[in-house]
C-alpha cells in the first residue's frame, strides 16, 4: 500500500492552512504548467499531480481520508518514526495527552493504537464507497435538445439537398473541467462558468419534398447528458425562402414557368425541373401567358399518395434583344392584322 505525498508535491507542511494550499498551488502551478516548462511525458505528469495535490487537500472529506490512509502508510512502514514525528506535530484530531516522549511512544506503537489507525483507515474507505455510491445514485439528466433554422430554396425544397450547417453547443470548460476555478483563481478560459461552447459542423441531407416547418431529427448530437444521462437530440427547423414561382395546394406543387412569345405562337418541347431530375413538357401552339399544364405525379408525397406538379407559363420578352430580332418583331407589325383590343 503507498500513496503519493501530497504535500511534498505541493512543497507545504501537514499543517497547512486551506490560503497555504492556494498559495502553494498557483505557485507550482505557474511554475510547472506545460506550457512553461514544456509538454513531455514526464512534465504532464507533473502537472497533474499538482492539481490532484490541491483538488485532495482543498477537500476537507478528501484531506481527512488522505492524511488518515498516509498515516497507516507510515505507521506500517516506520512505526518508531511516525511516533515521533506525532510528538513533535501533533495531528489535529488526536488531543496532546501524553506527558513523556516514552508514554507517548508507547501509546502510538500499542496494538490499540495500530487497530485505531485500521479502523480510521477502513472508516475512510468507507467513506470514500458511500461518496461513490452516492454518485452513481444521482438520476441521470438527459441533455438539452438543440434546434437550428436551416434556409432552403423552394427548388431545393421540392428537389433535395444537402447543406453544411455550425450548430453550437455547450459542453465543460476543456480547461477547468466545470469546476470554475484554476489556479486559484476564476478560470479565465470560462470565466467562472464551468461551460464553454463548442462549434460543430455537420453535412446533412434534406430529403425532396420537404414544406416549410419540417423538422429534422438527429439522435444524440443536442447538449450532452450528465449522470450518465443520454445527450439531446438535434432538430433542423426548415425554412424555405419566399419563391413568387413556387406554391404548395396540400400535396400539389404551383409553379410559374417563363416562356418566349415564338414559344408560344409555335408550340415547344420545355424542360421542367422535378424532384428526380427533369421531365419534358409539351407546350401547345397558341398558348396564351397564364395557361396551366398538369403534370401528374411529380407533386410532394404524403400518407402514399402523391401530389402533381401545375405549371403556369408566362409569356415574356427576353432581354437584350439584338438589332436583328427587333427588326423581326417590327416586320411583325407590319404583318398583324389582329387588333387584340378590339373588344374593350
């Protein structure tokens, strides 16, 4: 049985009052931090001694059952040496009784004063199973759900995408492990929360389909759970930017679709973007701007039962026209015998 000396690590006396441990701390502390001294093997370890030293001994739980495990360690191995090292320090829990160096020495080296230290010993074990079984009888906390808004395209809502999104979640301070404080001080990496927060990112795919409010689930990446608790989800709130061409009428899919006037007049062979790519739809001659074309099956799909897709054309003039087609549409002019607003 052996223990690490803790109060050798932090170069304090066993009297140390809890200002002597701080004090002591951020003096080793600055003195041996990796980023100082450097970050080898034998320097980290160290380091965590160092922090393990001061979370034991600024405990008063934690102090008590350490000094009483330390002194069954030297009581074991050095029974005379610990006697007198009591008669010169004194524990504070024992009261200075003993009259001689010889009554004293007699007393500590007694078969009753070795079962005392066993059952001091056994007692802080004890201790130490109750504090842990008080722990893993704490209730198991989930962690909190996180939502984010992701914007999407009405084309991309209809057709499928995946988009790259940074969610940001709360976690432990990496450099204070939640306690808030270090080196004595408020952790300045946290400052004082024992929080910090993370930016993760994440590719995700938004099926085809989708309508405005859909949410997303992905298990397990919310805020993480404490206890053993399990982590929160993720939800993906879908947003989709206001699209003049795009419409939803429960299943089916309105959308505006441009076409030139020779297109009109003529009749044409258009593409139409869909959910699986693109279809071909006829365009009859003499179609007028503000006719509709149904195109069944290519709407969103709910409960099994699939919507279509109600193209409306609009009849525009494309821009920057050249010399040559103005001139075309002047010779029309000249040909159209039609007066269109004959009746108004």
């Amino acid at each position: 049985m052996q223990t690490k000396d803790y109060y050798k690590i932090l170069d304090i006396s066993e009297r140390a009052t809890e200002s002597d441990i701080k004090s002591a701390y951020r003096k080793m502390a600055r003195k041996f931090h990796p980023d100082v001294v450097g970050s080898s093997p034998e320097n980290v370890a160290r380091f965590k001694d160092i922090n393990e030293a001061y979370d034991t001994l600024m405990d008063r739980r934690k102090r008590y059952d350490y000094d009483a495990l330390r002194r069954l360690y030297s009581y074991a191995n050095n029974p005379n040496d610990e006697a007198e090292k009591r008669e010169k320090q004194p524990d504070f829990n024992v009261k200075n009784e003993f009259h001689s160096k010889n009554e004293f020495k007699t007393k500590y080296q007694s078969k009753n004063y070795f079962s005392g230290m066993w059952e001091e010993f056994l007692n802080a074990q004890y201790q130490q199973k109750e504090y842990k079984k008080q722990q893993q009888n704490l209730q198991p906390e989930n962690g909190s759900d996180i939502t984010t808004e992701v914007v999407i395209s009405m084309e991309e809502a209809i057709n499928g995408t995946s988009k790259k999104i940074n969610v940001l979640h709360t976690n432990k301070c990496s450099v204070c492990n939640g306690r808030k404080f270090t080196n004595g001080t408020v952790c300045q990496h946290c400052k004082g929360s024992g929080m910090e927060s993370e930016h993760k990112k994440f590719t995700v795919k938004i099926p085809a389909n989708v309508k405005n409010g859909y949410k997303i689930r992905i298990a397990g990446e919310g805020n993480p759970g404490v206890n053993g608790g399990k982590n929160g989800d993720l939800y993906l709130l879908i947003k989709i930017e206001n699209n003049s061409n795009f419409k939803y009428d429960g299943n089916n899919v309105l959308r505006t679709i441009p076409i030139t006037p020779y297109e009109a007049v003529l009749g044409a062979d258009i593409e139409i973007p869909v959910a699986d790519g693109k279809i071909t739809m006829k365009i009859l001659p003499n179609t007028n701007s503000g006719q509709k074309f149904r195109l069944q099956g290519q709407g969103i799909s709910k409960n099994g039962v699939k919507g279509d897709l109600i193209i409306t054309v609009e009849i525009k003039i494309p821009e920057n026209l050249s010399a040559e087609e103005i001139d075309l549409y002047r010779k029309l002019a000249k040909l159209d015998s039609n007066n269109l607003r004959k009746s108004i």
